[in-house]
RNA sequence: GCCAAAGUAGUUCAGUGGCAGAACAGUCGCUUCGUAAGCGAUAGACGUGGGUUCGAUUCCCACCUUUGGCUCCA
C-alpha cells in the first residue's frame, strides 16, 4: 500500500496510538472517541488531573516509543457481552456499545500489539512501521463536549496532525502560519480598519475612517444592485415594543439571545432625580427585522396583483451572543444583516427562489468569491421529529423539494443536512471558509411559516378570498461585519481598487511640488478617486514603503516631469512603476474595475 | 457559558523577586530627496483587584480581556 492512499488509516491508528500512550502515563483516564479530522486526528479523554499543552511533548515521546516497536493492529469481531467486559470501567465506551447493541451493529474491537485495545470499526494500518515517525504532531487541547452536547460533561479533546511524510508536515505547519498573516483581525489593526473596544462593549466593533469608507463603498454597492434586481428599500428602528415580540414569538423562544428589555417610564434625568424606577414601557432591541417588515405588510390590505414584494434593509441587529462565542468581526453582538423578505404568492415561489440564488452568485463573483469554495448546505427538517416545526407538512414539503430542485437548476454543489433547518422553515445556506479554515454562514434563504401564522398574514386572491402568501428571509452577505471579516482575510487586505479605502495615495517628491499634489488631489475626488497625500518630511522611498504596507492600489509620484507634462508617474501595489499617465486617464482605468 | 493557554509602550517583541529594554509608529529638529526603511533628539508600558514578601511586572488566588476548541449562531 502506498503512503498517500493510507494517510486516513494512519491518522486513525495515531489516535488509537495517542490513547495507549494517555493511559500509559495516566492509567486512570477514561476514554472517549478518536476520530480522523482534516489534516489530523484528535481523542476525547476525561483525565483525573487536568492536563496542559506542556504534556503533550511527553505524550508525543510515548507515540513515537509505541511506534518503533513495530506493534500490530488487529481487528477482532465480539458479542456485546465481551465488549463489556473488556472495556468495563471505560464508561463512555460502555455507553457507545449500549447503542451499538441497540441499534444492532456489529461490534469490533482493534488491538494495537498488546497495548491497547480500543472499541472501533477501523480501518487501521496493519503495523506501526507504516506510521512516519516525523509526519505528526499533537497540536493542542481543548474541551469537547461529551457527544457534543452542553449537559454532558466536558472531555479534553488532544488535536493531532498527520501527513504521510515530515515534509509535508512542515509544509502544512508553514501554511497555517501564512495563514495567521491574513487573520482579519491581525489585519484590522494593521490596516487601522476598525476595533473593539471594551468600553464599547464585547462584540460592538468600531469602525475607523478606513473600515467606514470600506463599508460604505459595499453598502453603495448593494443598494444599487437591489434596485436594480427589483427590490425596494425600507427602513425600521433599532428597538420595538415588547408586544411586538411577544406577537412574533422571540419573547419566548430567542430569549436565550436578546438583550433584555429597556424598561422605561421616563428620562434618565429624571429617574436619576427620583431615584425611583418607572416602568410603563419596554423595548426590545432587535435581534432581527423581520416582525418590522411584517409590520409593514400589515399595514394595509394586500391583493394578488401586488405580490411579489421584495423589502430590502441594512438592518442593524442586536443578539446576545455568549462571550466564549465573540470573535473578531465573524462573530460579534451588534450586526447589520443585509436583510430582505420576499412575501410572495405559491407560483411566484420558484422564481423568487432562482432571483435570489441568481444574486447571491452574482454577489459571490463581484467579491472575488469562487462560488466551488463556498459550502452550500439544504437545511431539512429531521424526519424523526416533525411535530416540533411551525408550519404545514405540506407547506413543508413543497418548499424543500422546491428548494432542491431550484439549487440543482443552478448547479450549486450542496449538502443536505436534515434536522438543520430552523423551526419555522427549510433553508439554503452559504458558507465561507476564513483564513484558519473556520465556515461562516454568509447568504441564507430562508422560509417562514412562523411569522406569517403568527401575524396573520394575508393577501386577496383573485377569488376574492384571503390567503396566507409565502414568507422568504434572505441575506447575500449574511452581515456587514462578517462578510468584511472574510473579505479582508480573501483578499489578504490588498483590496482591488474598486473597494480600496485608499485608492491612491500621491507622493510629492520634496516639498516645492507639494502644490501641485493638492491639485491633483483635488481633481481625483472630484473624479470620485478616493486618495490622500503623503508630503510627510521622509524620503520618497521610505512614503512608497508605508504606502505599499498599507496596500494602497496606486502611488502617484510627482516631481518637476510630472508638473512639466501635467501627468503623475503611476506605480501599481506590488508591479511598481507604469510610467506616467494624465490624471483623466488615471481616474478612467480606475472607474473601469467596478464590477457591474 | 464550558476546557485550555496568553496578557509588558500605539504596534511587534525582549526581560527581571531589588530603577523595565529594543525596533517600528508618534513628537521636535536637521535633511528636500525620483520608486520598499536618511540622521539626531524626545515622550511613552508591566490588564484589574487581593495575597505571600523588607520589597511583586515577576510567585500564588480571583476577576477581566484575548487566542484555540466545545456548545450556539449571521
């Protein structure tokens, strides 16, 4: 067998191995599972003692030491009464093989020389010699779950990498710190794109004059596009009314993750004066616009004729996310969805659907985005459990078959996950990988049959009868904050020109040609070319050295040729130098890279 | 929230049970420069609160924040 076609085996065999080496030296360890993963393997142990990152040099040692004995890995088929009897006093195995034997699986165990033992279906090398004593690392430990649910008790999970050879180990070693390089939040600070500042509050990104530019630039080009694609703008505040909420549902069943209500009566003053608490009024701040848009709906009768309608917003939304969950701009508390509903007849289902994934590709291709390195998962209801949906079965029904059916229409690659779909509906969701390889939901379409059931929603219908319309959330970008996460580590924080915050930045070579540079200046805002000047009292080439670091698309150098031709001598990020140009022609090729 | 690790100038890093060190960025001078770091001066930090100690940035404890996971999620 050759070394790349067993690199799973291997990496198997390493967890089995990283467990026999655990018991060795902590004999009182009781076992969870060790699975293969990407790129590695890990194992679930409840220790006595808690360990840290400083044992696993230890453990490594007692691997490689198991290793070099050449030990024989050997598949052994047994009833559950031996499986019991062979790993009593391992709980967590007992607890798997109780669900083997009811579910009737054949039990297997493999043994590792006589080692270790291990309740498993393999497959496994056949002798350690297979496993490069080089080609792995046990990485890290974190907690896990037991069965990765939160009431169960927390394990120590150990992380290992594996690779057929050291090489390529180190190659992969290597790539994860390349990586770290373009982390948006190493890059957040070093392009001065925005913070987090803990007098704000966790999660509350600020955005500097870089990040809001960048923002703004996006956002542009998202309401252009919307308009274009059929959608109208509206607009709801950033807190509701508690019957709002409690009408919607979230009182009860998001409470987990909202902010708890403001509860007012009267001004900060005058509570601050009284010193008494008033409460005639709560507030919600939104953990989503939907019941806002509904609202509108409501607001006057609707007829068939109407439908579709399409209700775009860049709404900002608050949820309470637990601490250990905040990350960066990937996960934050305070968010703006690039949200829209679609409220639409049952016929106009299909089309609204293809319009959306229609935009979401076009969105996904004007940002750079390789569409086949997206994820695309369809959220199903879990069979086994279908009273606990919002909704019709048919209802149902219709919009899953029809949600597979409009993303085979459009060759996406997707996985279906039953039992992910939110309660009130099914859902198509898209998700990008970050720089450490971490998905992100991004885009969503999303069926409602909650919010119109519980709002009562209704339309005329050419009988003249009132009937429920269909109910789609969608986001392209999923928010601002996280899709900004991602296009910073996309891109490495060398944006194209059309999203630059600084597009160009223009370098008076010494100070007599600093009048000149403002002219110039002058002109490309007015061309709408966002640049600055640099006339800081450093050498030319120490201003083209931070202009590049900053990965400004553009340096525009100016000294006695330019001012004699009228041009600004252009250097590209990362080309140099392209010779001179006329201002009209600069601002024309930069006008030509907007995606359209 | 849970498991683990880490917190030293604006940033990146050094270091110590006895006055805290550098580079870059900043400020002030000098220099006025043709495509990735000119020269000199100057200011600036041990996350917070306890404890141990003659003395704590260093050791211990708690908390806060960050990072990697788990759970949850746009």
């Amino acid at each position: 067998m050759n070394k790349q076609s067993n690199i799973e085996e291997v990496r198997h065999s390493l967890s089995h191995l990283l467990a026999a080496a655990v018991l060795k030296k902590y004999p009182k360890t009781k076992l969870g599972i060790g699975p293969i993963i990407e790129n590695g393997f890990y194992y679930d142990f409840l220790f006595q003692k808690p360990i840290s990152d400083a044992d696993l040099a230890d453990l490594e040692k007692e691997m490689r030491h198991l290793i070099a004995q050449k030990l024989d890995f050997k598949a052994e088929k047994i009833t559950t009464l031996k499986a019991k009897k062979i790993l009593a006093g391992q709980k967590f195995k007992l607890e798997l093989i109780k669900e083997l034997a009811k579910a009737k699986s054949p039990i297997s165990i493999y043994r590792t020389g006589d080692v270790f033992l291990d309740l498993c279906k393999g497959p496994h090398v056949k002798n350690t010699s297979e496993i490069n004593l080089e080609g792995f690392k046990l990485t890290h430990i974190a907690g896990a779950y037991w069965k990765g649910n939160e009431k169960n008790p927390m394990l120590t999970r150990i992380y290992g990498l594996a690779f057929a050879t050291k090489k390529e180990l180190d190659e992969h070693l290597k790539m994860i710190e390349e990586a770290k390089k373009r982390d948006h939040r190493k890059l957040g600070k070093e392009l001065d794109l925005f913070h987090i500042d803990e007098k704000v509050g966790l999660g509350l990104p600020l955005w500097h004059p870089k990040g809001a530019i960048l923002w703004r630039v996006i956002e542009d080009f998202w309401y252009k596009k919307h308009l274009e694609n059929g959608y109208q703008l509206v607009r709801s505040p950033h807190i509701g009314n508690k019957i709002l909420w409690e009408t919607s549902g979230h009182w009860g069943f998001y409470n987990s993750s909202m902010y708890p209500p403001l509860e007012v009566g009267q001004t900060l003053e005058e509570r601050q004066k009284n010193k008494k608490v008033e409460i005639s009024e709560e507030y919600l701040l939104k953990p989503m616009n939907c019941p806002f848009h509904v609202q509108i709906y409501k607001n006057s009768p609707k007829s068939y004729r109407e439908l579709s309608f399409r209700w775009a917003e860049c709404g900002t939304v608050y949820r309470f996310e637990k601490k250990g969950e905040l990350s960066g701009l990937t996960r934050v508390r305070g968010f703006t969805q690039d949200d829209a509903h679609i409220i639409c007849r049952k016929d106009q289902v299909e089309e609204e659907l293809k319009r959306v994934i229609d935009f979401i590709l076009f969105i996904y291709k004007a940002f750079g985005f390789d569409i086949k390195s997206v994820n695309v998962y369809l959220s199903l209801r879990d069979p086994k459990n279908k009273e606990k949906y919002a909704g019709s079965g048919e209802g149902w029904n219709f919009t899953e078959n029809v949600l597979r059916k409009i993303a085979r229409e459009k060759n996406l690659s997707f996985v279906e996950q039953e039992g992910e779909a939110a309660f009130y509906g099914p859902k198509l969701d898209f998700k990008i990988k970050d720089a450490l390889g971490r998905e992100w939901q991004c885009s969503t379409l999303q069926f409602d049959f909650n919010l119109p059931e519980r709002f009562d929603l209704t339309f005329i219908n050419n009988e003249g009868k009132e009937e429920r319309p269909y109910m789609l959330h969608r986001a392209l970008f999923g928010s601002f904050e996280r899709f900004i996460g991602l296009l910073i580590e996309h891109y490495a924080g060398a944006f194209p020109t059309w999203l630059a915050p600084i597009q160009a930045m223009i370098l008076p070579i010494s100070e007599k040609h600093s009048q000149y540079a403002e002219n110039i200046l002058k002109d490309l805002i007015k061309l709408g070319i966002r640049a600055e000047i640099n006339n800081s009292n450093e050498t030319l080439g120490k201003r083209i050295r931070a202009a590049e670091m900053q990965k400004i698309p553009y340096i525009l150098v100016t000294g006695d040729q330019e001012i004699e031709n009228k041009t600004v001598a252009v250097r590209e990020r990362e080309k140099g130098n392209r010779g001179e140009m006329s201002i009209k022609d600069f601002a024309e090729m930069i006008k030509k890279q907007i995606p359209d």
